[in-house]
C-alpha cells in the first residue's frame, strides 16, 4: 500500500508545470482576437493581458472573462473581455482588475492546501 502511494505522490509530480508564458494570440466566440500571456501552474492559471488585466476562459459562453475571485477560487466574472481601439473608460477596467496581491495570497493558499493533502 505504501508503495502504491508512493508512486502516486511520484506520478502527480510529473504533471505538474508552469503555464506556457509567452504572449501568444487568443480568440473568443466572437472572432476577436487579443493577445495574453499565460501564468500560473497546476494549482491555479490564467491568462494576462499586456495591461495587467487577468482572464479566465469561460466553458459555457467559450470567451475569455474578466477574472474575479470568489471562495478562494479564481472563476470567470460573467463579463467578456472586449478589445477596442476606443480608449476603454478607466473606472470600468478598474473595477475589473484583480489586485494583484490578492492573486498571490490566491495562488499561495492553493498551493498550500495540495500540499496538505499530501502529507
């Protein structure tokens, strides 16, 4: 049995990575196009625009979303990330931007509570 587990803790650590972090193109339903950057690891991901604004891929609407965090988990907010030319309203693409502290202790905890798991 120990050994089983043993194999197991040794398999899972394989999977794990880094997000592919260079800037590379994105596409919602729509046909827009953006460029992002991927971040994170297995424990948390998202993409970041060159602006600092942090998206998550909606399964369901199949766009890219402004992030929010809620119960300590990074989901997408409902609200498409749109491109323009147009200067964006700056009240608005604040109201959108996670701190990014508050993504750090995010990411830390996930990381913290796998590790637990694990011990």
């Amino acid at each position: 049995m120990k050994l089983i587990l043993l194999l197991f803790l040794t398999l899972h650590q394989l999977y794990g990575a880094p997000a592919f972090n260079k800037v590379r193109e994105f596409t919602n339903a729509d046909g827009t196009k953006f460029t992002a950057q991927g971040m994170g690891d297995q424990y948390l991901n998202w993409i970041e625009t060159e602006d600092g604004t942090v998206l998550k891929f909606n399964q369901e609407s199949q766009n890219f979303e402004y992030a929010e965090i809620l119960d300590n988990r990074l989901l997408p907010s409902g609200k498409k990330y749109r491109v323009s030319n147009v200067k964006k309203s700056n009240s608005f693409v604040q109201d959108q931007k996670i701190n990014s502290e508050e993504l750090s202790k995010l990411w830390q905890y996930k990381r913290q509570n796998i590790m637990r798991v694990y011990k």
